[in-house]
C-alpha cells in the first residue's frame, strides 16, 4: 500500500497520517516504559486490526495441495522435505498476509474463551477441514484480562489421511521494539503411515515501528523432527547481509545422527520465493524454486453470519470489525467492552460455583508420549505451565458438538 502524500514511511512516524501522528507517539511511549504483557495495552485505533487471534489458525493450509502433499510420497527423506516445503509455504500467510493486505501488521482483536472458528477449504486435495477454539485466558477476580490467550486448532483432510493438531500463546514484550514469543507447537500427522512430525514455532519482532508502518521479522530458529529421524532446520536471519532483503532464512534437512551429511538445504525469502537443493545450500543440486505469488491461495468457506452462532469469531466480532473499519472508535470501545464484561461475568459466576469452562473440541493432557519423543533430539520443552497445559484435539468431543454454540452450558 503506497504512502499518501502526506506520508513517508522513511522518517519518523512517517507511516502514519499526520491527524494520527500524537497518537502514535503517545503509544510508542506507553509500550517503552510498560512493564509486563504488551497485549493488554490498547493500541491507537489505526492499528487495530478486525480479525481475532483464534483466526490465524487458517494460515497453516491456505494452500491444501501442499499440504497434503507428503502423503503421497513413498522415501521418507522426501517426504520429511515436503513437510520442510509446505511449513515453509505457510509463513508469508502467517506471519506477512496482514502487512500485504493493509499496508502494515495490525494488533489482532483479543479472542475470548470458548471463541470457535470453524471453516473448510475445497481444492484439488478434496475438503480440508480447520477447527480452531479459544482454549485458554487469564482472569484476575477483580477484573478482566485477554492475556495470554491460547488457541488450539486442528486441520484434517480425510480424503489422504493428513492432520495438524497444535496450540499457540504469545507473549509480547518490549526492548527497543516489541518481541512476541510464541508458546507452543504444532504436530502434523500422516494416518497410512503412522508417522508424526514436531514442528516448533518461531519468535517474532515487529519492525518499523518507528517509522508507523510495522511489519513482522521471524527471529532464531525452528525446527521439524520427524519419528523417521529426520531433522529440518530453519534459521531465520532477517535482512540478509549479502542479500540485503527482509525476511531472509536458510534450511537444512538433515538424519538424525548424520547431522554433517546435508540432504536438503533451502534458502530465500520466507514471503517471497525460496531455493529448495539436493545437497548443501553451497553446492547442492537444485530441485525446485518455489514462488509464493505462483501459488495462489485457497479462500476458507464459512458459513454466512446468520447461520453461525454467538461464540463464533466473525458473529462475535463482527460489530467491533465493522466499527473499527468505519473509523468509529466510540463504537469500538463499547462493543468490545460488551464482550469482555460478560466474559467477565461468566469467569466469576464459574469460579463462584467451583466450575470451569468446558472446551468444545479440544482437552487438557499433562503429558504427551509423541512431543516427548519428538522434542528429545531438539531439547525443546512444552512449557505447559504457560499454556494451563497440553492440548489436543478430542474426537469424542468433536463427535458430539454441533451448532449452535452459545455461552450456555
């Protein structure tokens, strides 16, 4: 999105229009000598975005076909580099769609618990299904507090037996920009064959703050263990120092034992186009250059407002996304505060009552043999104690819920 005239995203506050400028500044202050989870600062009103968190599930399979692309693929170093593929297509969506779509990253509306969104996508792969549920919040007795939230999820095709199950916090904090670090982790799931692979979830800052045009930048590393002893690597470097380009990473795949002997490097632009080589990323063979913009996005059907119930994403929000899109802050503020007062309400009555909210797909474990296993060659930990736990999908759940789905229970 080009600046106006009146904006120059090169200088000082330079993305932001002059009316909101004060504003800006104001905020920028705020989050610098705030002590504690930035989520529950309130942002100046053109940077609030109109989507919740619990909706950012969908951006694991925007793309369906190469998602379930692995379970047709009989080698198994193959196909632990079709997961490499398809986690690496998943990023631009994840972490830069929002910044492409509206000129910078905007603060997700906060999700409530029990928040459902629920969607399916067609393609050539057959129907792909996304569940994503509010698993998890903070509340004080004495008031009400979003943060941290937790979103579990799971995205299954039936049709080529492939599932992703995971859940995700974060937690944001500031030191000369904001850091959000992301709590949790996914598992993709391959039913003919039995075969799981941990994938870890990267770190985030926000770049350009400044200047009033943020946009993402991944930081550190993460991983994908597979239980065939296959190790993917992605380090995440930012603006590349020869490259001189934003979002810059570098991957290998690797046997676990055999750290030395690189059976596939990846290198490029995770919102861009990546290189994927037989080999080193030195003097490997390359096999495929793949290009973000050369492979489309599939639209995720739902169902149209009147037919979705109060606890889901796009009905429960959807006064507070229109306000927010008519520049109408006065609207905001009260529609939300409606939401987070019956949240309120509902978390005193339960405690009250000694009773807690029941999740609609998804349970509580306190241990999982599979992350265990998975996690062993990473070092990587479930940090359960910031997520009130380990959560996956219930089947039996699943079975037996169906709209509608109301704050009732």
């Amino acid at each position: 999105m080009p600046s106006s005239p009146t904006q120059d995203s090169s200088t000082e506050g330079g993305g932001v229009a002059p009316a909101q400028r004060g504003s800006w500044g104001s905020f920028l202050k705020s989050i610098a000598s705030f002590n504690g989870d930035l989520s529950s600062l309130t942002a100046p009103p053109f940077i609030l975005g109109t989507i919740s968190l619990t909706e950012f599930s969908s951006y694991w399979a925007e793309h369906p076909s190469i998602f379930v692309a692995p379970a047709s693929e009989k080698d198994p170093a193959k196909r632990a580099l079709l997961v490499l593929r398809w986690f690496l297509s998943t990023l631009k969506q994840q972490y830069c769609s929002r910044s492409d779509t509206l000129g910078s990253e905007k603060k997700p509306l906060n999700p409530f618990l029990g928040e459902l969104f629920l969607g399916e996508w067609e393609d050539t792969a057959g129907t792909t299904t996304l569940v994503s549920e509010q698993v998890r919040l903070k509340v004080l007795v004495d008031r009400y507090s979003h943060h941290p939230p937790v979103t579990a999820y799971c995205i299954a095709n039936e049709k080529h037996g492939v599932r992703l199950q995971g859940y995700n916090g974060q937690k944001a904090s500031f030191s000369r920009t904001i850091h959000v670090k992301q709590i949790g982790h996914a598992i993709y799931h391959l039913d003919a064959l039995n075969e799981d692979y941990l994938i870890t979830l990267p770190s985030i800052h926000i770049e350009n703050l400044i200047y009033g045009s943020p946009f993402v930048e991944l930081n550190k590393s993460t991983t994908i263990t597979s239980s065939t002893g296959y190790i993917s690597k992605i380090d995440y470097s930012g603006k590349g120092w020869v490259s001189g380009k934003k979002n810059t990473f570098s991957a290998t795949l690797v046997k676990e034992g055999k750290e030395k002997d690189v059976l596939y490097s990846v290198d490029g632009q995770w919102n861009d186009s990546f290189t994927i080589k037989e080999g080193s990323s030195k003097h490997g063979r390359v096999i495929e250059t793949y290009s973000a913009s050369q492979n489309p996005t599939t639209k995720l059907k739902i169902p149209p407002l009147e037919e979705q119930s109060p606890r889901e994403s796009k009905k429960a929000w959807n006064k507070v996304a229109n306000a927010i899109l008519k520049g109408d802050m006065d609207t905001t503020s009260y529609e939300k505060s409606k939401i987070e007062n019956q949240q309120r309400e509902m978390r005193k009555k339960e405690q009250a009552e000694g009773k807690e909210w029941q999740r609609t797909f998804f349970s509580r474990l306190k241990q999982d043999p599979i992350f265990d296993k998975l996690a062993k060659p990473v070092g990587e930990k479930v940090e359960g104690d910031k997520t009130n736990g380990i959560w996956r999908y219930d089947a039996s759940k699943a079975k037996n819920a169906q709209r509608p789905f109301d704050f009732q229970q």
